[in-house]
C-alpha cells in the first residue's frame, strides 16, 4: 500500500510509474543508453551489481533474487556476497567492483580514489566503472524511490534490467 493519499492501492513501482511516467523517464533513459553502448560487463554482470546493491538496501534478499535467478543469480550468491565478497563464488574480476558496490551503497561517503583504482588495478576500463556507479547508483534511487512512496518492490529489477 502506498503512502500517497490519492493512490493508496497502487503497491508496485509499475504502477505507480503508469501512473507518473515521468519519475521514471531519466532512469530509464540512463539505462537504454546503458544497454545500447557497448559494455565490458555482461548482461549477467549488470544484473548481479542492481542485484546486489538493491539486496544490501533490504537487509535481505527480495524480489530481484526472483528475476535474477533466471540470469544464475541465485539467493545463494546474495548471501555468499553479504557475508564475504572474497570467498563468494563470483568471478575474480567482479569483486572489486562488488566492494565497490557495497561500499557506495552503505557508505558513499567514504569512497576514496583508492576504491576506484582497485577496479582499474583488476584490468576493468573507465566505461567499467562508470557504468558500474550508474548501476548502483540507480539501484539505490529506486530502492529509496519505493521505499519513500511505500510501495512494493516487486517487478524493479524487471523494468530496470529490461531497459538495460
């Protein structure tokens, strides 16, 4: 149930995005650009970090654990990834930009160069990075986007991974 006086049914972003398009139009545009160009980090890669940043929101593992595991992605690797990054049964070459993830997530103002270059250090380009922070980045909005309005969760990961 949302938290808006005129909408109290509307319990999904979906529908409150039907219902104000234009919340929606920047993110979304930021993600079809994201998709278009072309990306040193897969489509599987992409998930995982809106995943992940989204989980580390919740406390717990939500609705994009659903849409993710159709990607491998299961509640498993959530888990694996809250508990230790480093022992998580992810590529090598992800972690860094999962600490990153993490980090920007829980402690944005605590990100120093030092972050970054560890993602350059593992062989990662800047378009790596960059597209790393927008995943994360628009994640974060969408959760406190929700989570502010009072609706559900459910259905984010599809709309923001199916502009992707």
């Amino acid at each position: 149930m949302s938290y808006l006086p005129s909408s109290p049914d509307l319990n999904s972003l979906s529908g409150i995005l039907t219902k104000y398009p234009r919340r929606g139009v920047l993110l979304f545009k930021l993600m079809e650009d994201i998709g278009r160009s072309f990306s040193p980090l897969s489509k599987d890669s992409r998930e995982l970090i809106v995943t992940y940043a989204s989980a580390l929101n919740h406390g717990a593992c939500n609705d994009h654990t659903v849409k993710s595991e159709e990607s491998g992605i299961n509640e498993v690797i959530i888990g694996q990834l809250k508990a230790d990054i480093d022992s998580s049964n992810v590529d090598e070459q992800l972690k860094p930009i999962l600490h990153f993830v993490k980090k920007l997530t829980l402690t944005p103002g605590k990100i120093t160069s030092k972050d970054a270059q560890t993602i350059f250090d593992a062989g990662w380009d800047e378009q790596a990075f960059l597209e790393s922070v927008c995943l994360c980045a628009i994640a974060n909005c969408m959760n406190r986007f929700t989570m502010g309005i009072g609706t559900d969760t459910l259905g984010m990961s599809n709309l923001l991974m199916n502009k992707a």
